[in-house]
C-alpha cells in the first residue's frame, strides 16, 4: 500500500510541474485525499483488529449489512421506487443518489450505491463472506446466516448487471473446490431452483440475462471506443501519469480502472495498484494454513474471493471513483493482512513446540 501511495505522489508531482486546466489541478489535490483515505481504511484493517473473536464478529455484521444491502436492492427492483431520496440528514443534501435504472424493460436497483456497477460490486465483494459464513459458522443462528445468501443471490439475479453474474461466477470458481462434495451437490441444486425460481417469478427475465452475454450494445460499445483516447493520454507519460484523479468524465467515461489509471498513474501506479490486490489476496490464502478451528480456516478462501473479484470487477467500471466499492475494496484486502496476522501466533507456538 505503502508502495502505491509512493506512485500516487509521483504522478502528483508530475501534475503539479504540469500546465494542466483548473479542474484537473483540483482533482489531483483530491486525489491525494482520497488515496490516504483508502489507506487508512486498508490500515485499521490491517492492524485493528485485537483477535479472531473481534475479526469473526466483523464478518458477521459485513454479512448482515450485505444481505440487508441485497434487500433494499429487491425492494427497489419490485416497487420501482428509490426509497433513498426519502432519507434527510439535518445539514447534508443528497448527492447522486438516483436509486434505479432501468435495462432491458426491468428496473436496475441500486440500493444506497451510486450506480448499478457498484452495487453488484459491492453485492459480489461481499458474497463469499456471506456463503463461508452460512455453511460453516454454527454458531449462528440458521436465519441469521442463510438470510444475507438468499438476499444476495436474489439480488444479483435481478441486478441486470453483467458485472454481477461475471463477479458471481468468479465466487463460486474460488469457493467450490475449497468445500465438501455434499456442499457442491447442495449448492448446485440451490442455483437450480433459483433459477428456476426468477425464470417463473420474474418473467423475461432469463431472456434478458443471457442476452447481456450474447447481443453487442452500448455499454460494451462505450468502453471499446474509448481506448483511442486513453491510448493518447498514456502516451503522454507512460510511466507516471498525469495525477491520479485528473481524467475527468469530461474527457471520457473509460468504464475501467485499469485503463483510467494507466492515464493517471502510468504504468507504475498500475503495477502496484494490482500488487496491493494480490497481496491481499495471496496473504488470504496463504493465511489459512496458520489458523486450525474450522470456522477460520475457511475465512482464507472468502477473503481471497473478495479481493479477486474486487480486482476483476475493476475492469467494468471505474471502482476508485465510487466511494462504496473502493471502500470496500481496500477493507477487505485490509482484512487480509488481518487474518494472516491472527494466525501468526499459532504459527510461532507451533514452531516453538516442534
């Protein structure tokens, strides 16, 4: 993280010796800010959690919200209505809260997000910890820990979101081979009925979904055309950028952060933005090994999923730029470091007693 704050500083260096227009001078100061602050959410993760008791309490309440998140979501998607714009903070005005979409002839729901991108980010992040939690957390409650994977599924079933079904997908592909063979069987025959379940509740719906995948349109027409562009600012400075948060939407949406960031960072802000990722995701995997209750030995995979579908789904939308699904994206990575540290103890005694 440490690392990708240095190439953070480096493009705003580059941008503060460079003769950039007004607004893009302001988005780099901005950009500043908002790159400490994705650090400190990934460094009270990393290092403020005192136990596993604290950390498996910390999932479990990322579960609820998620599932809770998934509802709203539904409601919306059923009733057409925002409910979000009903919500008035003395002191705070609404910003870019629209609540639905729409795609296809369906609403699209967003929930409290800004946009149906990052709430099937968001749902899809979250997703693994809700399942490892279902399946192997006994000491909840049955409803308390299947509610948040009913929801979830439901709401990415009615998200009309690429993004979802492709970040789903990308869950299950890290998941499945870490659980029992009777896990497998019960999880594929629940995918059944839910399919079947949205196919006869939701009529059209199953047509819609598949011809996300299988009919060209526009948002897909959108990103492709703007990589003429993108290729016109990276060649300007390719290694460092020209600041971090200074493409603005005025220039192009890119509706990927890979690519926006090249702009912004060069490829040096690309190469340890990604390394910040799979570290996360590594130091999650390779944690499981440190822990022995069951309950935190399949936290590992979760974590690893999050963070693997976090970096995927960056390359639909702008994920830095929506506060949520970057948020949520540096916690779990975050939680990563946290869970290797966790098990670190068990490590040292272990060795202490061989």
């Amino acid at each position: 993280m440490f690392v990708f704050l240095g190439a953070v500083l480096a493009s705003f260096a580059v941008a503060s010796i460079s003769a950039l227009p007004a607004p893009d001078a302001n988005a780099a100061d901005l950009g500043l800010l908002r790159a400490g602050s994705f650090a400190g959410v990934l460094l009270v993760a990393n290092d403020g959690i005192p136990d596993k008791e604290r950390f498996l309490t910390l999932m479990r309440r990322l579960a609820l919200l998620g599932g809770l998140y998934a509802a709203l979501g539904a409601l919306q998607f059923y009733t057409g209505q925002s409910f979000t714009d009903a919500i008035q903070i003395p002191g705070l005005t609404t910003g870019q809260f629209e609540g639905v979409d729409a795609r296809g002839g369906f609403v699209r729901p967003e929930a409290t997000a800004r946009q149906p991108l990052e709430y099937a980010a968001v749902l899809t992040m979250l997703l693994p910890i809700a399942l490892t939690l279902a399946i192997h957390d006994h000491k909840s409650a049955r409803l308390v820990r299947w509610f948040p994977v009913a929801a979830m599924t439901l709401a990415i079933f009615l998200s009309v979101s690429r993004s979802a079904f492709i970040g789903a997908v990308a869950v299950l592909a890290v998941l499945l081979p870490t659980w029992a063979p009777k896990v497998r069987r019960a999880a594929a025959w629940a995918l059944a009925f839910a399919f079947v379940a949205v196919y006869v509740l939701v009529p059209g719906m199953v047509g819609t979904v598949l011809g996300l995948f299988t009919v060209r349109d526009a948002s897909v027409d959108s990103r492709t055309d703007g990589y003429d562009i993108a290729g016109e600012f990276v060649a300007m400075n390719p290694l460092l950028g020209r600041g971090f948060g200074t493409f603005l939407p005025s220039y192009r949406i890119l509706d990927n952060q890979y690519v926006g960031m090249l702009i912004e960072l060069g490829a040096i802000g690309v190469v340890t933005f990604a390394a910040v990722l799979a570290v996360g995701a590594g130091v999650a995997f390779a944690g499981r090994r440190l822990h022995h209750d069951h309950i935190m030995t399949q936290m590992g995979p979760a974590l690893g999923a999050s963070v693997l579908v976090s970096a995927l789904l960056a390359a639909f939308f702008d994920a830095l730029s929506f506060a949520q699904a970057a948020g949520l994206m540096f916690l779990m990575s975050g939680l990563s470091g946290a869970y290797w540290h966790l098990g670190a103890p068990t490590r040292r005694i272990a060795r202490e007693g061989a």
